[in-house]
C-alpha cells in the first residue's frame, strides 16, 4: 500500500509540474516588480531547487498537512 500511495503522490506532483507556466510568470509581466524581487521569492518557496528536491519538500509538507498559502 505504500509504494502506491508514494506512485500516486509521485504522478500527482509530475502532473503539477507539467503544466505549462506557473505562478511566477504573471508577476513577471508586472513591470513594478524587480527580477530580484522574483527570484527572491523563488528562493524562498524552494522553486530554484531541483524537482527531486522539490518533491521531497512537497512530500514532507503533505504530512504535515501544510498545504502552502493561500
């Protein structure tokens, strides 16, 4: 049961990931909004990392049911 649960974990976030664009690029259009001010942000919601990495901390944050911002 637990390597399905960790398959379907693992296939919902390729999916997430899949989608083209992300929340970034709207802000990206707004020209009051530095690039470093972007990547910033991007530091600090873990985006620069790489997607292994990425899941790892998605994972972790799913069983501490903490769901990201809202």
């Amino acid at each position: 049961m637990i390597p399905l649960l960790i398959g379907i974990t693992f296939f919902s976030f390729l999916i997430i990931q899949m989608a083209p664009g992300d929340f970034f690029d709207q802000l990206k259009l707004n020209p009051q909004i530095s690039k470093v001010t972007l990547e910033k942000m991007q530091q600090e919601f873990g985006l620069d990392k790489p997607w292994i990495v990425q899941y790892f901390n998605w994972l972790k944050n799913i069983a501490k049911l903490v769901f990201g911002f809202s």
